[in-house]
C-alpha cells in the first residue's frame, strides 16, 4: 500500500510525494491483523517527518535565498544536517549560499537556515525535560519508601 503525502501551499515542495510502500507479504492479512501496526506507524510518522522537514527547510530556503537589492544568491554547496525529533532522526541537506556584494561587504557563504535549524526539536527537548523530571520523582519516592522500610526495622 503506497502512502503519499500533498502539500498544497508549501512552494517548491507543492505538490504529492511518495512517503512510504506498506507491504505485509503475499498471503494476504491473517484474522485481527486490522490496521497499521506500532511499528509501521512509527516507520510512517518518520518518514512523514523526513518530508515535512524538508518542505519547511526548502520554503525557508527559498525565503531567505534572495538578497534586499533582488539578487538571487548562488548556493556554494550542501551540508548534511542531523536533526532529533519527536518521530525519529531527520537528516536534512541544508545549502550554504554565498552573500551578495551590493553593500560593499566581501563575499562570504552564509547558510540560510541558521537561526531555525537545531540539533533538536523543541518538543522533544520538553518531552526529555519532562521525563527526567518524572524520572527523578520516582526515584525520590523509591528513597522514601526504602528509608520507610529501614525506618520499619530499626522500631521492630
Ligand atoms: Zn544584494
């Protein structure tokens, strides 16, 4: 089964893009095997990422590709970027592209990206915040409940 994804007002992205063939073999679904499973769903939603990634990357891009005196900055080259999400490890090629010289400033490559990509999300940075925090409770509670248990020997 081919997933695709539409992206109607995304650019140069515009447009369907094949996401994912979910296949489960030639004997056809057993009896209760209904739907997607955990793990393909976990392989969709990452690659739907992978492509929403890079549709917000290439508008960006686009946006920040052009200079204030018009100019349409050559892109110099291409660096792989490895980005953390909630849905898995996105790796996005992010150009470098070179200033323009109108103000009299030297030429120099300069990414468009900057200021938006990060080493991660911010959810998953909240998500990791939030975990730890559980994390740490529980372990707070284990001391009291083993601090309760020795309390319990030492008056028996
Ligand atoms: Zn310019």
């Amino acid at each position: 089964m081919l997933v695709s994804v539409e992206f109607a007002d995304a650019g140069t992205k515009s447009g369907t893009h094949r996401v994912l063939i979910i296949g489960r073999g030639s004997e056809g679904p057993a009896p209760g095997d209904i739907g997607l499973s955990l793990e393909e769903a976990k392989t969709l939603m990452s690659a739907i990422q992978d492509e929403f990634v890079s549709a917000q990357a290439a508008e960006i891009v686009e946006a920040r590709r052009r200079c204030s005196c018009g100019e349409k900055l050559a892109i110099k080259d291409w660096k792989l970027r490895r980005i953390h999400t909630t849905f898995g490890r996105v790796y996005l090629p992010s150009p470098r592209v070179m200033s323009c010289t109108c103000n009299s400033s030297r030429r120099r490559a300069i990414s468009p990206l900057k200021g938006w990509l990060t080493r991660s999300t911010n959810e998953l940075r909240f998500l990791a915040a939030k975990l730890a925090s559980q994390h740490s409770v529980v372990r707070s509670n284990c001391a009291n409940t083993q601090e309760l248990g020795h309390l319990n020997e030492s008056m028996t």
